[in-house]
C-alpha cells in the first residue's frame, strides 16, 4: 500500500494500473447490485491495459521500490494525459481501444470478474502503436536532486542517456534534466539521484515574486495602480555581464558598460548578471501569451562588470566595479556576490565594506547586497582538555580538493584540524605541515589552521577537531571552504555567515524567504560583532525563467539570495522614482532614508521583533510608496503607522538611520515624507496627530516657511527631521499625512513614507462646494461607479434601508440592519463600518460641511428608536 501511494505521486499510471488490474482479476462476491457496472468495469479495465502498456513501453516494471521513492508529484501526469488524448482522438473513447474477447465479452464482466490469459483484454495494434511511437519521439523534462552537487560525472551519466542538462543548481545540489521519455526509468534509476520532481512549463517568470513584494500594485498604471516604475532612476548590477538577447531586456536601457558593450561574452558567462537585471528592472514584455515585467520595469542600468566566474578572488575587482558605479552616477547598485566571513571580517572594517560607507555618503548611492548562502557552511563549538576530538561530516561534491579551515581567538591553545575519509582512514591534517596560519597578524585576535588535500567526488568526509593541551574552554569555527557547490555540513550552526560586505551598517543586506515566506536552507544569517542585525529584510529567494528569459527555451527555478536582492533594489529604484528629485537635482530621499523606509515597511508575518533570520521581515513596496490625484481645494489623507520605533531589539541593533552608532543610541527616530508631480502646480503636506475628538494638532506645515523640518520646490514637498520618540507610548492618537491640493485643476502625485502608510479610512474633506447632497449626488447607476462593463456591485450587507452621499459626492453611506457601511464614491470599496445600534440603522444624514453622519433607529418598537452622531474623521 506505501508503493502504491508513492506511485499516485509519481506514476499515476502505474497505481491506476496496479488498482485495475486488481479490480479486474478479483471474483465478485457481493451479495445483490455488483459495486460496477458493465460499462464501467470495462472502462477500467481499458485504462488499465493502457496503463500497462505505457508502464511496457517506459520499462516502468525495472524499477525497484527505492526508485520509486524518488518521484516527487505527478511526474509523468502529463505524458500520459497526452497519450489519453491521442488515443481518444482516434478511438473516440479509452474502452474503445482494448478488445475484450469473444469469452468475456458473451457474458456479463460485472458478474464474472475472473479472466483466464486466454480472454485476458488486449490492445488493438493500432492504439498501442500510437503509445510506442509517443514514447519513442517524446522527451520529458524533470528537476533531479542529490546528496551532493551535479557535477561533472553526473552530467556525463545523464548524457549517456541521451538527456541534457540546461543548468544546475549548485546550492541545492540539483538540476533541470532533459532525456527521451524511452529512458524515464534509466535516469530514475541512477544511484545519485535523490529525488525526481516535475518541471512544469508555463509558469509565469517573475510575476509571483513581484506580487509577493506588492511592487505589482506600485507599478501598474493609475487607477490600478502608482504609475511608478523607476523612471529616471539609475541601477548598476554588479555581476559578470547583461545580455539584451533576452525579450525581459531587449527593450531596457543600458547606458554605461564598465567592460565595454563587446566583451566578448556570450551565453552562460551573461547567466548570473542578466537574471539579477531581469528581476530589478525588465521591462513590460509578453512572450507566449505571458506578460512579464521586472520590479521597477523603466529603470536604466549600468553593467559593471566583473570577472566572469564570481568568487572571493574578485574582491578587488568588486570594489574597482563599485567605485565604477558610484563615480559614474548610479542611484543604486546591486551587489548578489559576496566573500566568506572568516577571510575578513563581521565588524564592516573591511576594506569593501568601508568603501561602500563611504559611496554611500558621498555620492548618495543605494547599495543593496546579498547575504550569502553560507547558512549550511559552518560549524563551531567550545572545546578543553587534552586530545578532546569533535567531528562534523560532509559530501565532497563533483569537486576534486577541499579546503576546510578552523579559526579560533586564543594564540595560547593550539587546535589541530584534520579530514577523514569514510573509511575512517586520515587523508590530510595539520600534523603534515598543512597549516596555514592564516589569520596571525591579519586579524586581532584570530587564529587558525587550514587543510587542503585531495577528495574522490561524491565521497563523505570528516572533519575532526583535536585538542593538545589547553585547561580553559576554547571556542572555534570550522569552514567548508569549496567554491561553487553546495557543500554543506549536516547540523550546522547558522549564525554569523552573512558575507562580506554584509556587515556594512550603511548597505541592505537581504535575505532569502520561499515561497511560504520561510527563511531558506541556505540564507546567512547574523549579527554582526558590533551588534548589528543581518539581513535587514529579506525577499522572495526564488523565480521562475521561461523560455524568453535568460534560461533560454528552458523552464526552472533561479534559487539563492542572489535572487533575493534585486528584488529590493527594485523597490529602491521605485522610491526614489515616487519621491523624484529635488531642485538641486538630487533625490528626495537619501540612502539612509530608502533604507529607512525598506526595513520599517517590512511584513513580519510571525509578529515578532527583528532577529537575525529574517530581519525586520519580508520587503513590501506597496507599504511605503503611495499617490493619488487630488481633485482642486480637496485633500487626500494618508494613515501612518509608526513601527520598529526604536534600534535596540533582543536580537541586537537595527540600522535605519543615517547617523547609527551602537555607542551613542537615540531616544528617537526621525519621520520623512516625500511626494512629486509633474507641472508647477501647488501640492502641500501637513503631519497631523488626531487624539479622538480633541482638535488636530499640525506638526509639520509645508505651508509654513518657517517651519525647520519642511523642504519644498516647484513639484515636490518633503517633511523631514520631525521625531518620533521610541517609546512606543510617546505619541498619543494617530498620525495622518495630508495632501491638499490648493489649485484649480486635479494633481496627480506620488510619493514615500520611512513608515508604513496606507489611505486613511475616510478621506478628508473639503470646506468647500456643495451643501445640499440630494443635489450634488451622482445617480444610483450612472457611469460614476467607475465599474468595468457588466460589472454588478453589492452595497452593504443585508436589507439597505437608506442612502447618501456626503455633500462633495466622495463618499457614499448605506444604512442597514449591519450598521452604516461607508463607501469611497469613486471606486465603490468600502472604507468603514459604523456600529452602535442595536437593531440596525433606518436612516441616515450627513451634515452640510461632510464631516458628521447622523444615523437613526425607527425598525422596532418605540424603546429602541435612537439617534447617534458620527465623527467622519475618526
């Protein structure tokens, strides 16, 4: 019964198979109506035949009950739908191509269900000629994974089969395969496949990612959505090159190319580059009836390019490229490769990661790096006393030398390292004159031992750790030093693996959640040992290419934090695209406050504070970025919702601010505001705390010249420098951001928030227009409903006893037995629901000037009638 199940998954014809023949072959011995009729027995028993022909056909019947446990969901679900459908279009019906014999045939199979060989149903030629011709002409395509990376013998195994092998992911040790669908059974079989999953074509490139992040609504056009793409905004991708040859680029802009537009590089070299511009920046494209688009699908870019395998040994030459970047004019730079901690340093007092504090700075530039996918590569532990061994395993991989190295912080202790074969026989240790003290006189403090020595491919290893003689407890990490692959340890401690320069306090370290929006195997993780928590967000750690993408005429997923942080550089460029530029041509908001506003408007799904997982959570655009047209002398009000009002949090410091020192921690944190337009008409901005019904408090006044924390020019205003305490408790009631609109015609504005911010439930309204809304109110039904054609809308719940609008026609109140739902005229979304009475609401009116709802009761008897009065605002 378990083979059968793990064959539903992965054969559903095999277990449709198994079941019929079952069915077929057993004698009915129930009493009175048999459980099948004659049409359907004979139904599943063709199926079966069928079934069984297939199986034949694919040497289904070679595999053993391991192989089986391999397939992981319906792997040849597909092939044998499409066979079912070329048999049907040519016998009509499944029962149809299996002739069941003169014997079974003369009697009724419902009540004769045992079937000598002789009578046994067979398949006309025809049909199973239709079955072999598809086996043999077809090719399926599958992702494999393993113990151990897919290198190169496994490649050459799989080719041997006829099959191809597009890409592979080293970090999961696995890849998309390609083989005759003759030799299915052949490739399940071979010993270093673990697991066998479909790969299913169609799915959308990167459209779900987009979503998750909520750039979709951000970039759609107004009235679905901001109309911001990250025009005008500059983002260099640091990375071995960007190929156009793809429709995601092909209409993109790519101004400046550190290489040189023809480098030479072609194909695969271009890989890594071209996904990470794909998912920042591509533009609007359909390819197979699929429309697509990057993050921020009108930005520019630069190619600073690199060298083509990216490593550790491209250090330099990453900070050549960044410096590149910035001097050149970049908004904001993505930087998806990184160096092993313990060759530098966790203090962001590296050489690249002072670099970057630097650009940051001085040139106003975005820097967005991720984290690394070392969580599975390092171990530590304490140790004492003498000839105290502790060991961790390890596979080897497709790769030929390993490199493991121990560090430690005591020069007093001395620690040996060596590697073990399976066997348990000794290949290479300290004892041999292997050391390499690689850490004295480079690092304070740090001392270690490294061991290199040949390995035979797809082996487990030990490494061992050994004491001499110390008397105190000594702490220590052991690296899996091997590029390329994904070499992991099998209990691994995940903490302090964030690569450099993720440790910069002024760069966006990011993080990789799948697609249940869990951290990943393989994202590093923090703190910092000044304290800092590492990543700061994190972002969707996995896409899907289709043909049309980089993956060319390929489908699979493109996995790691690599992935993860274009997707918030994006939600950079599409900031500093809401908030525009100011009269000095600079962005209205600086590094410090993109950042600000990234890690603040992250989703926690958990609810929990900041740790060194996921940071302060997931990247959201749609929670930070806002806009709206504001018609003329109205005002459009936006609800801000303060959080992580503060730096310290159990799991250690979160840097959101420009001026962050771990000394010197602040009882406040600052709130900026940004919104442009187009033209030279006039918007203004007030923050405005409400407490209940006492009067607004105006707490910074674009209006007002005097006031030191507003900046404004022709077509933008900005609120900066105003504090907001980090005691949660320090402001009283909400805060609201408004944009009045003091001119004659509609504007429409966008704009960004270092807070989350959202409309608020009820707009504000003017003081202006209309008093008499059985006047001013818009027809029940007219095209003011703003709804797609045939479209049909439900106000209110239950029985709907009345309606109003309020007197400039933006609101529209229904009164039921629910209560009073409230409603934006516009687009007919209900913003507010009013409860108070106690059998429902029978008739309503606003007051003259919008901003009080009074709600009568008169539906039962005369003790319940009352009259209640509402405050619009609040």
């Amino acid at each position: 019964m378990r083979n059968a199940y793990r064959s539903i998954l992965g054969f559903g014809i095999i277990a449709f198979t198994l079941l019929s023949l079952q069915i077929a072959n057993t004698k009915q011995t129930t009493v009175g109506k048999p459980p099948f009729t004659d049409n359907i027995l004979r139904s599943k028993m063709a199926f079966a035949v069928v079934g069984e022909e297939i199986a034949r056909g694919l040497n289904l019947h070679t595999l053993s009950e391991s192989d089986h446990w391999k397939l992981r969901g319906p792997v040849l679900l597909e092939q044998q739908t499409d066979i079912h459908f070329l048999l049907r279009e040519q016998y009509g019906r499944i029962v149809n191509t299996v002739y069941f014999g003169a014997a079974l045939d003369a009697s009724s199979p419902s009540q004769n269900l045992s079937i000598s060989p002789e009578n046994r149903p067979v398949l006309y030629q025809k049909a199973a000629e239709i079955i072999r011709d598809f086996i043999a002409e077809r090719d399926i395509s599958v992702i494999i994974r393993s113990n151990a990376p897919i290198g190169i013998g496994e490649i050459a195994a799989i080719r041997r089969l006829r099959g191809e092998v597009p890409y592979t992911y080293e970090i999961i040790n696995s890849a998309a395969v390609s083989v005759p669908l003759k030799n299915i059974a052949a490739l399940i079989k071979l010993p270093f496949i673990t697991e066998i999953w479909p790969n299913s074509k169609g799915r959308l490139a990167l459209a779900d990612s987009i979503r998750e992040i909520g750039a979709d609504k951000v970039h759609k056009p107004p009235h679905n959505g901001l109309g911001v793409t990250g025009k005008g905004v500059t983002v260099a991708v640091v990375d071995n090159g960007i190929s156009q040859n793809t429709p995601a680029l092909s209409k993109v802009r790519i101004t400046k190319n550190k290489g040189g537009f023809n480098s030479g590089r072609t194909g695969a070299q271009l890989r890594h580059g071209t996904i990470m511009a794909e998912i920042i920046g591509a533009a609007q494209h359909t390819h197979n009836s699929i429309t697509r688009t990057g993050v921020a699908p009108e930005v520019d870019f630069f190619d600073a390019r690199i060298t083509v395998n990216i490593g550790e040994t491209e250090y330099g030459d990453q900070m050549d490229a960044l410096e590149w970047a910035a001097n050149e004019g970049a908004d904001v730079i993505n930087l998806s490769a990184n160096h092993a901690p313990w060759k530098y340093s966790r203090r962001g007092d590296d050489p690249m990661s002072q670099l970057i504090d630097k650009l940051v700075v001085d040139h106003r530039v975005v820097v967005v790096n991720s984290a690394g996918n070392r969580a599975s590569k390092r171990e530590s532990g304490k140790i004492q006393g003498k000839g105290v061994t502790h060991t961790y395993t390890f596979n080897s991989g497709n790769v030929n030398e390993v490199a493991v190295h121990l560090v430690w912080d005591n020069k007093s202790n001395d620690l040996d390292l060596a590697i073990f074969d399976d066997r348990g026989k000794e290949i290479c240790s300290s004892h041999q004159g292997l050391v390499d003290q690689i850490f004295d006189k480079v690092l304070p403090n740090r001392y270690g031992e490294s061991v290199r020595c040949p390995v035979n491919p797809g082996q487990d290893y030990t490494v061992r750790v050994k004491t001499y003689n110390q008397s105190s407890f000594q702490e220590y990490e052991v690296w899996l030093d091997i590029d390329n692959i994904s070499t992991n340890f099998g209990h691994p401690n995940r903490e302090k693996t964030v690569g450099v320069p993720g440790y910069s306090a002024k760069v966006i370290t990011v993080g990789a959640v799948d697609r249940n929006n869990s951290i990943t195997d393989y994202s590093s993780q923090g703190p910092s040992d000044t304290g800092l928590i590492k990543p700061e967000v994190v972002a969707p750690g996995e896409v899907w290419t289709t043909a049309g993408s980089v993956y060319w005429n390929s489908t699979g997923p493109a996995l790691g934090t690599s992935v993860a942080a274009p997707h918030v550089s994006g939600v950079a460029a599409l900031i500093l695209d809401a908030v525009g530029k100011n009269s000095a041509g600079e962005w209205n908001f600086s590094p410090a406050e993109v950042k600000s506003a990234i890690v603040r408007g992250a989703e926690n799904f958990m609810g929990n504070p900041p740790d060194n997982e996921h940071g302060a959570g997931l990247v959201r655009a749609d929670k930070i970025i806002f806009g709206d047209e504001v018609k003329p002398h109205a005002t459009k009000r936006f609800k801000i919702t303060p959080a992580l009002l503060g730096y310290k949090f159990q799991a250690g410091y979160l840097n959101a601010e420009n001026n962050y020192s771990p000394n010197t921690i602040p009882n406040y944190v600052d709130y900026v505001a940004a919104i442009s337009w187009e033209g030279n008409d006039s918007l203004e901005l007030k923050l405005i705390n409400q407490i209940r019904t006492l009067p607004e408090r105006i707490l910074a006044d674009t209006t007002n010249s005097k006031d030191p924390n507003v900046q404004q020019g022709s077509n933008y205003r900005k609120i900066a420098g105003f504090s907001l305490s980090t005691n949660q408790g320090g402001l009283s009631g909400t805060l609201y951001l408004d944009v009045h609109n003091q001119g004659n015609k509609a504007i429409r504005f966008t704009g960004a928030s270092t807070q989350p911010i959202a409309p608020a439930v009820v707009p504000i309204l003017p003081k202006v227009g209309p008093t008499n809304p059985t006047t001013t109110a818009p027809p029940q039904g007219t095209s003011r409903l703003n709804l797609p054609e045939d479209a049909k809308m439900r106000l209110g719940k239950g029985d709907i006893h009345h309606i109003a609008y309020s007197p400039d026609g933006t609101l529209l109140a229904t009164a039921g037995r629910v209560g009073v739902w409230l409603y934006d005229a516009e687009t007919y979304q209900a913003v507010g629901l009013l409860r108070g009475h106690t059998h429902g609401v029978s008739t309503l009116a606003f007051s003259p000037d919008g901003k009080t709802i009074a709600t009568g009761n008169s539906l039962v008897d005369t003790w319940a009638n009352t009259v209640r009065l509402w405050d619009v605002d609040t």
